[in-house]
C-alpha cells in the first residue's frame, strides 16, 4: 500500500475551524470542562441525553474533529492523542464521553468509504457527528446505483445530536440469496426515526436509543463493505487512497474499541478523584475519629486503585501507539496489518476495561454507603463502567478463544 493521495475529482479542502489547535491545547480543554461536567453528570442522567449546550462546547472546543482527517477540516491526531483527548472528557462525566468518544472516533470508519461518500458526507463545513453500529440488523436490496435499506438499530448513542449515522446491513448473493457478509451505510439524520427503549442503570445519559429506517434509498457511494461472508472484516477500503495519514489504514476494530476503553479508563480516573475527595473528608464513625486516609486500609486502597488505573492508562496509550506503528509498516509496503495483530491490540484494550474496573470496584465498596446513594458521583462512575463492560465488543472471554482459533489457523467462532 502506498502512502500518497490519490487525485479526486470535486475534492475540496475544508479548512479546520483553528488551524493552529495543538493536542495540548485540546486537552487542556477538555480539562477545563470537567467541573462542570461532574457537576452536571445528574442532569446528563436524568435528561437521557447529552444537552444540546455540552454537545455545542464539544464542538467549539474541536473535540468532535480529533481524528477527522485534516483535508475534511479535522485536526488529524494520533490515536494515542485522541485517547487523551477522550480520557480526560470521561474523568468529569463517562456518559458524555462516550457520546463523544463514538461519534467522533468514527471519522476514522467513514476515512474507508469511497471517495465521493465522504466528499458528499463531510459537506462544505466538514460537521460530522455518527454513531456507529455495525452487526447488520437491518436488510437491504439492490436499488439502481445504491441499496434500499429497511430496518432499525439498537443501541444508537448520541443519535440526539447526531449529524449522521453508520449502520450495519446483511447482504445476500444476488445469484444463490445465501448470506454474504454485511455492509455498512451512512445515513443523514433527517432520514432516521428515534425510538427511545433506553432505560438502564447505568449509561443512561449517552442516550442510546434505536433508530429506524423505512424504504431509505443510499446510493453505492455511501456504502463499504464490513465483513466478508466468513465474518471477518473486509479489506476492502476504497476511500482510504486519498488519505496520506498512514493511521487511516489499519483495521477497524483496535480503534473502535479503543474508543471506549479511554472513556473506562478516564472515568476511572474520576472515580480516583471522588475517592480520594470523599477519605480526605470523612472521618470514621470510631473514636478517635481519624480521617479515612490516616487509616492504613484506606491508605492501601487508594494505591492499589491507582496502580490498577495507572496500568491501564499506560497499556492503552501503548495499544495505540502499536496501531500507529503497524499502519506505518503496512502503508510503508511492509507487512500487512494482520488478524492476529487486530485482535491482540483488542484483548489488550479489553484488559485495560478489566483493570480500570476492578480499580473502581475496590473504591466503591470501600468508600461507605453514602456512595450508593442515586446521585453519588463514585457510584455514577461505578455503575457506569459496569454496564460499559456489558457492551458486545467488551467480551474478553469469547475474543480471547477466538485470537487463540486464529492464532492456531482456525477459523474464529465470531466477529469479537
């Protein structure tokens, strides 16, 4: 694979709104926002949604636009700095984090439709704003020039403030009707139903409702395939040519699920701060009433936390440095980026969930009951990343036997 851009008819740069944004000064952004996103991490809950005022911040501050491409007025950062833009949103509030985090992150997805899609998608301003979800829920049949696409999609977060969306669809051979892999299609937001059936104990604010087409006609160009008939992921990435950013060619799946480790792994970090606020605080119930952390039990659980949470930040930011590494061998014409390579970066990112959590655990149930009262920041945090650990790419169990299989030259048993 050669790193150049290949000549595009109708390609127009969009300039990026701050030309000159550093990575720091975005996370610093980021870091000025978490007071007030704790603070308003209830009414993230309660509304089900993030508010159309954080999504504004979000945009103002560029965060939607880390890891767009820069030719689509992106600021094109690394997956390791995306990372930290993501952890420190999810330090004040995972919920909207995660809004953000899978929105934004999918910039890196669409960078693989053929070019006039995303010329088309990205627009004359370059606003971009989908979630994603790629098990194909919803069929499709051919249509001159593109496909009608009927059916819904579970699990949609951020489709409040969605600009787009990109769904997955079964596919079948046109010849036989036997299964043939899925697709995924972008889709406009005037073109989706919301219905909301999202009512969980945690998570509750990123809004993840399923949303609904009827008849939608997407033309060719918004389509890419996702899985062969196998179901592993298709190589087959047309619009990645006119990208010369070598990090828009490595395979999917290590970056979609890294964007949701960086939001467990920084609302674990904001966990930490809750702990450490709440023994700093609190005094025993037992003369002679010290404070929580002049007690060697509290004094060891806050550093057993923060080792946990330390070891995930590091094996995360690793993770993806890895993936830049390996697209730069493949785009070097090294090395293909390989299915053995895909799903290691995967288990990592998995374990870096596992530790996070079990971090949070340790201080949840050491902190005192009052932390499980409904409006608790550390109990938000709590049971936040416990349904995050729920999510179908989290699943360490089945992905661990399934790089095993692929490892020793079988066939996986699934997609994750």
């Amino acid at each position: 694979m050669k790193n150049k851009k290949a000549a595009v008819p109708g390609l127009k740069p969009i300039a990026p709104p701050e030309p000159g944004l550093t990575v720091a000064a975005m996370i610093a952004r980021a870091v000025a926002l978490r007071p007030e996103l704790r603070a308003r991490q209830t009414e993230t809950e309660r509304a089900g949604r993030l508010s159309d005022d954080m999504n504004r911040k979000f945009v103002e501050a560029g965060f939607y636009r880390a890891v767009q491409p820069r030719i689509f007025g992106g600021y094109e950062l690394s997956v390791p700095d995306f990372m930290r833009v993501m952890l420190e949103v999810a330090r004040g509030c995972a919920e909207s984090a995660w809004v953000l985090a899978l929105t934004a992150g999918h910039t890196h997805m669409l960078a693989g439709f053929p070019a006039e899609g995303q010329i088309e998608v990205y627009g004359a301003d370059g606003e971009f704003r989908a979630p994603g979800v790629p098990p194909p829920s919803a069929h499709c049949v051919p249509a001159p020039g593109g496909v009608r696409v009927t059916g819904g999609w579970d699990y949609v977060s951020g489709c409040d403030v969605a600009t787009h969306f990109i769904g997955g669809v079964a596919l079948r051979d046109p010849a036989t009707g036997a299964p043939d892999g899925s697709a995924l299609v972008v889709i406009d937001r005037a073109d989706y139903s919301i219905r909301d059936n999202w009512h969980m104990v945690g998570m509750q604010g990123t809004g993840s409702k399923r949303i609904e087409v009827k008849d939608l006609f997407v033309p060719e160009y918004r389509t890419m395939r996702w899985t062969n008939p196998t179901g592993e992921l298709s190589r087959d990435r047309p619009g990645r040519s006119i990208h010369a950013n070598p990090m828009y060619f490595g395979r999917n799946t290590p970056f979609l699920v890294a964007e949701s480790s960086s939001v467990v792994v920084g609302a674990a970090y904001g966990a930490l701060d809750c702990y450490e606020e709440a023994i700093r605080t609190k005094k025993t119930p037992w003369p002679p009433f010290p404070y929580r952390y002049e007690l060697g039990e509290f004094q060891h659980n806050y550093g057993r936390a923060r080792t946990l949470i330390d070891t995930a930040h590091a094996a995360l930011l690793q993770v993806g440095q890895q993936f830049m590494d390996i697209c730069a061998r493949e785009a070097a014409g090294g090395e293909p980026f390989s299915v053995d390579e895909e799903r290691r970066l995967q288990m990592i990112e998995q374990q870096c969930i596992h530790l996070a959590y079990e971090a949070v655990d340790i201080m949840f149930r050491t902190a005192g009951s009052s932390s499980a009262q409904s409006d608790a920041p550390l109990g938000r945090f709590w049971r936040n990343i416990a349904v995050i650990r729920t999510h179908l790419a989290h699943q360490s169990d089945s992905a661990a036997t399934n790089y095993g299989r692929v490892h020793f030259g079988l066939p996986p048993m699934g997609r994750i």
